[in-house]
C-alpha cells in the first residue's frame, strides 16, 4: 500500500510556523511561513502536518484583545496562557490533541516515520522547552504540548519533541535538523 512517490515521512509543524499570520498582534516575524523552517522540509520530501492553533480556534485570531488596550505582549501572552489553562482552554487543547494522535497514529499504523514535533518556544501553548505565564518564561512546555504529549502517551506513543524561536535561524535549523536528520 501506499507504492507511490511519497517520502513516507511526516512532522508535526506549530501552525504559525507555516502561518505567521496567526500570531497574536506584534509577535509575527516574517510575513507568511518562516523560510528557514520551510526550505529544509521542502527540500528532504517531508511531509508537513500543520497542526491546529489553539489560540486561534479557542479564542480567535485577536485573542479577544481589547481594542486600544495597549498591552505589552507580556501582558498579552500571559493572560492568553491563563485563559489557555483555563476549563475552555484545555478543553480546545484536548480535543485537537485527540485529532493529532488519531492522525500519528493512523501514519504509523501504515508504515509512516513520523519524525517529531516542532513547536515555537516561549509560546503559552506550543512551546517545547519554555512555555510563558505569569510574566515569565518557563523552563516546561506550553499546555498543547503537554496535552498532545499525554494524548500520544495514551495512545502508547511518544514523539521527539523540539521548539524553536523563529527570530533565532541558526538555533532554529539546528533544531529542525535535529527532527529531521538525527545524528
């Protein structure tokens, strides 16, 4: 099955990596998908599974930001992280958990490598390494990590995981390279 020309090789991409419009207001650094990340793929015939945004789909694309607010993005980032932790919040990260673990393992189920996860570090909820709450960044991932972690878990998987910072390119495509082409 599946005697085509697929790689039959997949990652799991942060949507904002491929989207950079789905940012909250002032953290987008490129205007689309984030060159540096997306050439390597390209290039080794991967396949890119973009996972969904929770922020996005929990709160919208302004985060419910109120207009002429005026926050830092401290400020904002911290109060998306509390309303990401919040009953609401972990409910979108459970349920979009559960579509991502049904999609790794129906790859797997059918001969594919999935290769890991790429999240955005610093981000309340796909951050790998460092997630940010309560005015600060932290050394534990956001919380659609730690859900896609327990769901995969659930499912008796588990999947290297790496976040990156996309205004940082070198430490970034090491990352990636890390996901893609282990040592």
């Amino acid at each position: 099955m599946f005697n085509d020309q697929r790689s039959k090789k997949v990652l799991l991409v942060a949507h904002c990596i491929l989207n950079q419009n789905a940012k909250i207001d002032r953290c987008a650094h490129f205007p689309g998908a984030v060159p540096d990340l997306l050439r390597p793929l390209l290039d080794a015939g991967i396949g890119i599974l973009q996972m969904p945004c929770p922020e996005l789909l929990g709160m919208g694309l302004d985060r419910q930001a109120e207009p002429g607010r005026g926050a830092s993005v401290e400020a904002e980032d911290t109060r998306v992280a509390a309303w990401m932790q919040a009953t609401g919040g972990q409910a979108v990260c459970r349920q979009l958990a559960a579509g991502l673990g049904y999609q790794v393992e129906q790859y797997r189920r059918n001969g594919f490598e999935v290769l890991g996860v790429l999240g955005v570090n610093g981000s309340p909820t796909c951050g790998v390494e460092t997630n940010w709450e309560a005015d600060e960044e932290k050394a534990q991932p956001g919380v659609f990590i730690r859900t896609l972690q327990a769901e995969l878990a659930g499912r008796g998987m588990a999947l290297p995981m790496r976040g990156v910072k996309v205004y940082q390119p070198v430490p970034a495509r090491v990352a990636l390279l890390e996901l893609i082409a282990p040592a």
